[in-house]
C-alpha cells in the first residue's frame, strides 16, 4: 500500500485519475488516513454533497496481510447527516482486495456535469472510469449480480443502492462479502449520498493474480498472528458468545438490564425481546441449516465468525443473519418482534442502500408522529419500500430520522449531531451517553464502546447508573477504537484486548513485524488522540461547539423505566473529556 488512487469526477472533458506516493499521509491507514485526508483537504465549511467534499476509501494499516481479523474499510468524508467529520466503517472483502492492490486510500473528488452514472474498475493492469447509465437505479443485489456477470466472481463491490443516487442521509455504502453479496456496509453518515453526488454507482475491485502483502519481518509476524489468533479465540465473548450467536446476543443482555430502548426511546425493556434474541435467530437459523447459516465469517480471515445467514423455511436465501443494532432497530424500537420480518428489512435497507439504525429509528419517530402504528410490521416494510422508490414520504423517511421529526412535528427525537443513536438507552448505561454526546461522529456506539465495561464488565467494571467514571472510561475507549479504527482490525478485537495484556501485545508486534517499527501501547495511544484532536478540529471549523456535546433534552428530563434514572452526566464533565 505505497500509493494514493485520486479521481476527479468533476474533471473537463470528463472523469481523470492519477496516482500518486503517499507523502505526508505515510503511516496511516483506515480512519486516521481518512481523517487526515478530509480534515487538511476538505473545506469545513463545504457542501457536504458539494464538489468540494471528497470521499475517501482507505483500507486498515494491516489489511491485505494474512492477520487475522483485519478486513475492515473506512469510508471518510463530510457528512450529509451531521454536518462534520465522518468515518464510517465495513467488513467484507473491500478491504483485503483494495489493499492487494496495493491503494493506501482511493480519493473521489469533485462532482459531474450532467446526470450520468459512472463504474470505476481497478485491477492489477490499472484503473478504467467507464460511464453506465444501464446502472441507474439498480438495487444493490441487482447492481452486483450484473458486475458478476460481466467480470466474473472473483471480484470485490464497493457500491451504492437507489438511496445513495437520490443523496438522502441515510445512504450508505455496499461492501461485498466472501459470496459476493452487498450485505457489509459503511452505513453511518450518509457516506452513501456523497459517493452518489460525485456519480460513483460502483467501484469493481479485482486483485487476481495478486498476493497478500508481505511483512518486513514474516518469522516475527506468524509468531504475533498465532498469539494473537489464540487470544480472540480463547476469551469468552470473542470466542465463544460472537461466534456462537452472533452480535444479537446482546439482545436479553441488554434487554435485562434495562437499558434496551423501546417504543423510539419510552421504554428501556421490551417485552419481546426473546423472541428477537440472538439465541432465537441461531435456533431457527441452525434448523433451517444452510451454508454460513448461524456462524459467518464476513471476509477471509476472520476469525470470530459473529456473522450469519438468514435462509426461510424453504431454504431460500433472506439477508445475511441481522446484526444487533439492526434487530433493535428494526424490532424493539418499533414493537416489532417477528424475526422473519426483521430478516426481510434488513435485506431491503441493504438493496436499497441505506443504514439499519438510522431508518429503524426513523421508522420509530414516524410511528411516534402516528404514520404507522407500533408493532405494524407490514407498515413498517412498506415504509422503507417508500425509500426505496422516492416517494416524497421516501425522501423524507431516507433523510434520517432528525429531518423526518421536524417534518411531522415529533419533540422526542433520538439523535447527536443529526444522527440517530444506537441500541443502547444512555439512562441506564451512563457511559455510552457520554460517546454519543462528545464523539466527534454524532451518536456513534462504536466510537467508544462503554457497553463493554458498564455492561459486560470487560476491562473492568463502571456502574451504568452512576455518573462517576464515564467520562474516563469514555475517553480510553474513544482514544482506543480510533487506533482500532486505523488498523484495519475488527472493533469486536476490543473484548479480548482489554482484558488481555498480551493479546494487545500481540497486535503490536503485528504492527511492528508488519512495517519494521518498534511501537508501544503508548504510540497507538498516541495514534488515537492523533485522529481524535484531526476530527475534532475538524468539525470546531465547521461550526460545531460544546452545546453539540450534549444529549437530547428528553434524556435529562424523563426518567426511563425500570429504573427510573435520567443521563446525569454533567454538561461541565462532558466539556472537560478531550481535556487529555
């Protein structure tokens, strides 16, 4: 990964390329290549879906490699959603291919003239920018079906669905997975909007006839990967709850704490929730057997294996196993509790592109406002169909959930920054409450992760329904996962990695074998306040200031059941958390 693929969509007399070295971007990969890129080459103040913007595509610095778990993709720009810095983030196989070819980052900038739609194909002969107007309005199983067909399934997608052509917020970006199904997704942001302003429908990958990347020091890295292989699959949650049922075992843990938000944010448990349960998706998905049925690795080499697919009764194949956010979302948020529906929807959000948690939510606010009612199943999928057709009721709903509440008048409206918050009630889980606040992302569970400690009491424990430490915890773990984020390596490494010394040592030495460094625990603390304070500075630039720090007024005012508690973080203490 010695070069950077910039493209100008905008350019006279049509699309142009270039590649270039890496320059003062040497060192950096996934989020903090990124950061780097949109926060020194984008205008804060730009148009998100402007020619201004650009759209950055980076793999992680240990993917193509043979270490494990390291396929994860960061898709970066301005953010329709929020206004701000963005990085979103993929599993499948667009991270190891993009890397084998040997790209630290593709950059997409400017914008078209006109309306036609462009495919940009890169393998190891070089790069094509071909325009395809025959892919308008494709759904994203259509789009790669057809890239199949025409170049064969040795390849990798990174795609967009009908959503990302209308450039609504809630679009998101399709990264294909080891059978080439567009079911991992950079989904947060609005990522996808941007990718379709600059009239990218699809970038074709193709690394045949390449190797893995090859380590300055290989004796050193296959003794690192076998240590570090050891300690994912010997701890308890990445060894045994993930691969066994998959991120929804969440679901009952979380439910059971009270902390599992229910009828867009009333409730903090859900009657339903064993119904929706990881344990009750990989009963049915295990009788219903199939290939990748329960347990799925979403890229080659991936270890944990949380994912899953969804078969119906007669075998046919449904939508990947349905991630933890997304049965939330989908399913208690809105009183929902089938899984075969909840299966269905995931599916439909990933054809047409869009991110789960961002229209469950909506969905939730829209059945607050009485366009549908809780527990409608069939309204919901009809809803989302909507989206997928551009009704103006689509283009509203597709806009994410803070457009769609002040459009039909809904106080209670789950979101930081624009953007709708996860599956976790920060009334009852204090710590998550305190990353979706300050995360530099808008609400954002995976920018610090505080469930891990407040919940699973891993790395620790801090009481989820007191004020005391979360700011700390916070902090660690929003410094920690911005290094995750630049490694290429799953965020789900954390669980072992926290509470185990030496598996973190592990990824070290990965990184040091890999480039022939001598790094510490403290140089990727460093690297993480590094992407932080980028993104931070970012978006003071753009206009943001500690008031967007904070929650919605209805966290601090209405206490949820069952234990009747409010977010009681102060306002002062959120302030003073990028205080290193």
């Amino acid at each position: 990964m010695d070069k950077i693929l910039r493209i100008n969509m905008g350019a006279k007399g049509g699309p142009m390329f270039k590649t270039e070295p890496l320059g003062d971007y040497a060192g950096l990969g996934g989020r903090a290549m990124t950061s780097a890129i949109v926060s020194s080459e984008v205008p804060p103040l730009c148009h998100p879906l402007g020619a201004e913007n650009k759209l950055v595509i980076a793999p992680g610095l240990l993917s193509g490699t043979s270490a494990a778990m390291s396929g994860r993709i960061s898709v970066g720009c301005k953010s329709p959603l929020t206004g701000g810095i963005k990085e979103a983030n993929s599993g499948g196989m667009g991270a190891q291919t993009l890397a084998r070819l040997g790209y630290a980052a593709i950059v997409l900038e400017g914008n078209p003239e006109g309306d036609d739609l462009f495919k940009i194909i890169i393998n190891k002969d070089g790069v094509k920018i071909e325009k395809d107007n025959s892919l308008k309005n494709l759904t994203n199983y259509e789009l790669v079906d057809k890239m199949k067909e025409k170049y064969g399934d040795k390849i990798a997608c990174i795609s967009i669905g009908p959503a990302g052509e209308m450039k609504l917020g809630a679009a998101s970006i399709a990264v294909t997975d080891m059978e080439l199904r567009p079911s991992r997704h950079a989904a947060r942001g609005g990522v996808g909007a941007v990718m379709g302003a600059k009239q990218v429908k699809v970038i074709v990958l193709d690394d045949s006839g390449l190797k893995n990347r090859e380590p300055k020091d290989l004796e050193k890295f296959r003794e690192a990967n076998k240590k570090w292989v050891e300690g994912l699959t010997t701890h308890s949650v990445t060894g045994q709850a993930l691969p066994t049922y998959g991120t929804n075992v969440l679901t009952n843990i979380i439910n059971e704490s009270g902390g599992y938000p229910t009828y867009n944010f009333s409730e903090g448990q859900f009657e339903g929730a064993s119904k929706i349960s990881g344990e009750t998706f990989a009963e049915l998905e295990n009788k219903r057997g199939g290939p990748g049925a329960a347990t799925h690795p979403c890229h080659r080499g991936c270890v944990i294996k949380c994912s899953g697919t969804f078969y119906d009764k007669d075998g046919n194949f449904v939508s990947k196993q349905p991630e933890y956010e997304t049965v939330w979302a989908h399913g208690g948020n809105c009183g929902i509790d089938d899984p075969e529906v909840i299966a269905q929807i995931d599916f439909l959000d990933d054809t047409y592109g869009i991110d789960t948690i961002e229209m469950g939510v909506t969905i939730g606010v829209a059945m607050q406002a009485g366009i549908a009612k809780f527990g409608d199943a069939k309204a919901a999928i009809e809803l989302i169909k909507e989206v997928g057709k551009g009704t103006p009721l689509g283009r509203i709903l597709g806009s994410g959930a803070a457009v769609t509440g002040r459009v039909f008048g809904v106080e209670k409206v789950p979101v930081v920054k624009g953007q709708a918050l996860p599956a976790y009630d920060p009334r009852a889980i204090q710590g998550i409450g305190v990353t979706y606040a300050t995360s530099p992302m808008g609400g954002d569970h995976t920018a610090g992760y505080a469930i891990a400690t407040n919940i699973l009491k891993v790395g620790g424990f801090v009481d989820p329904l007191k004020p005391e430490g979360q700011i700390d915890l916070s902090r660690n773990l929003q410094i920690a996962t911005a290094a995750v984020d630049s490694s290429g390596m799953c965020l789900f490494i954390a669980f072992a990695v926290l509470d185990q010394p030496e598996t973190f040592q592990a990824l070290i030495d990965l990184l040091n074998s890999c480039y022939g460094l001598s790094l510490t625990g403290d140089d990727i603390v460093a690297l993480g306040k590094k992407v932080l304070k980028m993104e931070r500075e970012f978006n003071e630039k753009a206009g943001f200031t500690r008031e967007h720090d904070r929650l919605p007024r209805f966290f601090y005012t209405d206490p949820i059941k069952p234990h009747n508690q409010t977010f009681s973080v102060k306002d002062s203490e959120l302030d003073s958390l990028f205080n290193w």
